[in-house]
C-alpha cells in the first residue's frame, strides 16, 4: 500500500526539516523560515505565494533556482539578479 501511495508521489521523502540534510537559519522571507543545506550551503525556503515549490539560492545568496516538493531543483526557473535577501 505505502509503495503504491509513494509511485503516485503522494508522500514524499524530502523535508527542509530533515536535520541530517538541513540547518535552520535565522533568516525569515515572507514568514517562511529559510534552511540552509548542510552538503552544498544552498539555501531554501517554501514559496509563500504558491507553495507549491522551494525556492533556492547558492552559497552567495544567488537565486538558482526553484525545487519542487520532492526537493529536484529546476535550473531553468532561475531568476538572474534575485537574491535571497530581495
């Protein structure tokens, strides 16, 4: 049963909140708390508009990209001159 929910992505593995993988940081964007990644220093926050994706940014606070919820960055969706602070 579980197996065919997760085919069907109805549960997903991946969390901003998976401390093994992520840090919380004391930056805040839009009430949503940003997280940073322990392995890469991206940091991430939950679009607050749609919710739908994260929002992702290298090390520099550059904007990268946008990540759906299973956590696949997509770097087509990059905005040149956003930053994490904007």
């Amino acid at each position: 049963m579980f197996r065919l929910v997760r085919e069907r992505g109805l549960i997903v593995d991946f969390s901003i909140t998976d401390t093994s993988r992520f840090k919380r940081t004391r930056f805040n964007i839009h009430g949503k708390i940003v997280y940073k990644e322990l392995k890469t220093n991206c940091f991430w926050h939950l679009d607050n508009l749609h919710k739908d994706h994260y929002e992702v940014y290298n090390s520099i606070q550059e904007h990268i990209g946008i990540a759906d919820l299973a956590g696949i960055v997509d770097a087509t969706k990059r905005i040149a001159g956003r930053t994490l602070m904007d």
